[in-house]
C-alpha cells in the first residue's frame, strides 16, 4: 500500500484499514486460461483474462482492471473498486464495465472473513484463499479464485476455478 496504516491521513481523514492488507498479495499483473462449467448461461465456455490490481493513491482503495474474454464474445473489460467498510466489517466492490449500465444489484459485491476465505457476493459469488490472513498465493506464485452461479432455483453452483499467473516485471 502507499501509505503506513500509523501516518495520519491527508486533510484529517482516518488511515485506511488494516483489514486493506490482506489484498496486497493481488498486487500486479495477473493472466489466466480457464473453463467455465455449464450454468445457466449455457455450456461451458473456455475463458481468458488478464488483470491489473494496483493502490489508488492514499491507499484507501484496490483498482482492479480487467479485459476477460468467455468463448467466442466480445471481450468485458472495465474496473473494479476495492475498499473496506470498517463500519460493517465488510470488504465492498464497485465495478464499472463496457456490459452495459450500472445498477447497484449488478456493479456491486459484498464480503466477508470467515473460515480462511475472503468470499465476495454479488451477481455471483467468488472466494478467495487466506493464508497467515492475506490472499494465498501458491508456491508456484499462482493464485486460485473459485467462482459460483445462481441457478434457476437460485442455489449458488459451481461456475469456474480461475488460476492466476502472476506476469514478469
């Protein structure tokens, strides 16, 4: 992060939350090659994505940028904004795409600690691994994201499995 937690905030603000560390692991340029399983957006298709995590000045918020690709459509690209809501002990993301207009059932996550996951809920759901309280990153440097759907029924079911590879500097 830019900024020591400890080191009072510009314009009398409060520093940003610790709980903000876990995500430093996210920290530069990811590519993925996957697969998504069959849901109800059809069979599944492969998946290709590349993203960019990187500190917003001041260190309050994570900037995730991303261009995926699923099959043969139109690449998604667009930002995500990361932040921690220490008044409700929740991790908040905001994103804004080239999908269409924002609305806040669809351009929003929430998400919590709990069990060594870091799990995020929004138009769907995806979860992260903890280790020592940060993102994992596996000893290969990868780093894993399970990702689910909701079904007709609405029940979370499995969608993909996005496995990371961290580009050279």
């Amino acid at each position: 992060m830019t900024r020591d937690n400890h080191e009072a905030a510009e314009f009398g603000a409060p520093p940003p939350s610790p709980e903000l560390k876990r995500l430093q692991p996210l920290v530069g340029t990811w590519e993925s090659e996957d697969h998504t399983l069959n849901s109800v957006l059809g069979p599944g298709v492969p998946v290709r994505s590349r993203e960019t995590f990187s500190w917003l000045d001041g260190g309050y918020f994570l900037v995730q940028e991303y261009d995926v690709v699923f099959g043969d459509e139109p690449a998604q690209k667009g930002v995500n904004y990361w932040m921690y809501d220490a008044e409700q002990k929740r991790f908040r993301i905001i994103f804004f795409s080239n999908n269409g207009p924002y609305s806040d059932a669809g351009n929003r996550y929430s998400g919590e600690v709990a069990d060594d996951n870091l799990t995020m809920v929004g138009p769907a759901r995806f979860q992260y691994v903890l280790h020592d309280g940060m993102i994992k990153t596996s000893p290969d440097g990868t780093i894993t994201i399970e990702w689910w759907l909701r079904d007709q029924a609405g029940a979370w079911q499995p969608w993909m499995t996005n496995t990371f590879t961290k580009e050279s500097s």
